[in-house]
C-alpha cells in the first residue's frame, strides 16, 4: 500500500498541472491613467496565476501597478479578453506582486524585456507572433489576435505592429 502510494504521489509530481485560462477578467474600477501611482492591480480576475496553454494562440500581458502605461494598456487587454477569451488564453503578469515560479517567472524570464507594459502573442505551438514594449493599440491587437486565431504568422499590413 505504501509502496503504491510513493508511486502515484511520484507520477502526480512529475505530470504537469492542466491550465485553465484566466477566467472573468475585469478593469480595476477608479485607476488613474495619467500619473504613476501604485492602485493595486489594474486587472482582477479568477485564474489569474497561470501560465501558458500548448494549443491554443497565448497573449501575455506583462505590467507593473504604478505604470500608468501599463493600465492604460490593461484596459485594452480586457477588451480584448472580451472579444477573444474563449479563443485565446489570457495571461497576466503583475510583476508588482509575488508571481508563481512554475507558471509565470518562466515567462518573465523569455520574454520580459525590462519594460513596461510587454506585450507578447504566442500561436497554439507555441511561436511567438508578435512582441512589443509600449502602448499597443486596437487595431494592432486584433489584427494579431486575429491572425493567431487563424493559424497564420502574419497580421497583414492592416495590423502594424504597435503604436
């Protein structure tokens, strides 16, 4: 019995965790986007502590509280969640607050370019389609969306590539 036991606790430690995306992803109400001030997270939601999801397109949002860029841009990704949640798995990292070592600092640790807000969109295998420091607007964003949802590695001219 003990022996079997060591067995499924050993095989449970070595299979991954099953993701689910974040889920209910909501824009902290009364931010303030023209100074820098530390709110609290600019985005809430359920699920918030995941990593990426293998088949299916990722974007992952990468933000500090006191960065008004950052919330302005998390507005904008809500919207998109919105739109695409139930295509695209959400990511979120607030790396003003403790973040998850198996999930997320892995993430931070590729793709994070010590700026803020990171904006980063993975196709379902896994490539990176889209990279990008700074504000990104709509069109950008849906058009990459769009294009990871597709299966395709280009947004088309349309899309740009950030502001």
């Amino acid at each position: 019995m003990k022996r079997s036991c060591l067995v499924v606790t050993l095989v449970l430690l070595t299979v991954p965790a099953v993701l689910q995306a974040a889920e209910n992803l909501k824009l902290k109400p009364g931010l303030d986007y023209i100074k820098n001030a530390w709110q609290g997270p600019a985005i809430e939601g359920d699920k918030m502590w995941d990593g990426v999801e293998k088949g299916k397109p990722n974007l992952i949002f990468i933000y500090a509280e006191f960065c008004y860029d950052a919330k302005r841009q998390a507005q904008r990704t809500v919207e998109m969640y919105r739109d695409y949640g139930d295509r695209v798995h959400f990511v979120i990292i607030d790396l003003s607050r403790p973040i998850p070592k198996r999930t997320q600092i892995p993430l931070v640790k590729k793709y994070w370019s010590r700026t803020f807000p990171h904006t980063i969109i993975l196709d379902r295998n896994g490539k990176m389609l889209f990279d990008y420091v700074g504000e990104v607007d709509d069109a950008t964003l849906i058009g990459w969306l769009d294009a990871s949802v597709r299966g395709e590695d280009n947004a088309g001219p349309e899309a740009g590539n950030g502001n």
